[in-house]
C-alpha cells in the first residue's frame, strides 16, 4: 500500500462506500468488536469496520482491513488483483489420456480448478502421483519442477496463475 492508512480509508469511502461499515457507539473491545464480524460474516459480509469509541481505549480500532480481494486490489491500486505486473493469469483444459509434453514450470503458480478429474503427474525423475480434483481444489506448483501431465478421467480445467 503506497499511501498512508487514511488515504486509503478515504479512497476505500469513494470507491466502495458499502465496504467501510463506520461504527460510532460504544463497542467492548473484550466480545463486541468479534461479535459484530462474527455477525456480519454469518451474513456473508466482509466489510471493514473501524469502531471509534472503544471503551477503555482513546484510540479507533480498525479490522477486516483486507478481508477481500477488491479491496486489497485497491491498495495495491489496480483493477483487480490479477492486474498486477508480477502476476500472470491463463487458464487449461486437460484433456483425457492426451499427455502434455515434458516441460520445466519457470515461474511459482497456483492452479484452481473449476472443473474436476483425475491427473496423473509424472517428474522427471521417475516418480508418479495420480490426484483427482474437484471445483474450487487448488495447488501450487514450485519453479522448476519438471513434469509431464495427462487426465486419466473427466477433463480436469483449472485457472492458472503464475507469480513472476
């Protein structure tokens, strides 16, 4: 975040006015303040809130900062979180007992899968793991494995994002 917190509250205001709940009453810091998000949560709202009278205390407490990634996009002052130079984004389909070619990963990424199946991994130096995923399943792969891949059921399709 390249500004101050307040600037940042401010331009949070403007451009997302419903994701700053300001809360102005007395709040116990003990039960209320985690009660509230609690609360809100069970809602599936996941506003930030800054309480400004916290009993006991002369200071505002602030929570739920980033708790999405609209708003942690807005910090780093992009469209969205995928607009971001270091991060690159694509997607694959795997298609059933169609190997992919031998090949070196070049950058960290994270595969989230939106459909599910069965792949069958094979490392370069001999070893096998067979995984089936499902929607929403997702895991990292390291810079620089080597690896060649093929479906062995369903036609697995995940989103693919590379760190740079």
């Amino acid at each position: 975040m390249g500004q101050s917190l307040r600037d940042y509250l401010d331009l949070l205001k403007k451009e997302r006015p419903n994701d700053l709940k300001v809360i102005t009453r007395e709040v116990d810091p003990i039960h209320e303040i985690s009660a509230l998000a609690e609360k809100l949560q069970q809602q599936g709202q996941f506003p930030a809130l800054l309480f400004k009278n916290v009993k006991g205390s002369n200071l505002p407490v602030l929570i739920n900062l980033h708790a999405s990634f609209e708003r942690l996009a807005l910090a780093e002052g992009a469209k969205d979180l995928l607009d971001n130079a270091r991060v690159i984004e694509w997607d694959y389909t795997w298609k059933t007992h169609v190997p992919v070619p031998l090949h070196v990963h070049d950058k960290d990424s994270v595969e989230i899968f939106v459909e599910g199946g069965t792949i069958r991994t094979r490392m370069d130096d001999g070893r096998e793991e067979t995984k089936t995923v499902a929607f929403k399943d997702a895991r990292f792969v390291p810079r620089g494995q080597t690896d060649t891949e093929e479906a062995i059921s369903g036609s697995p399709h995940a989103v693919i994002i590379e760190l740079r």
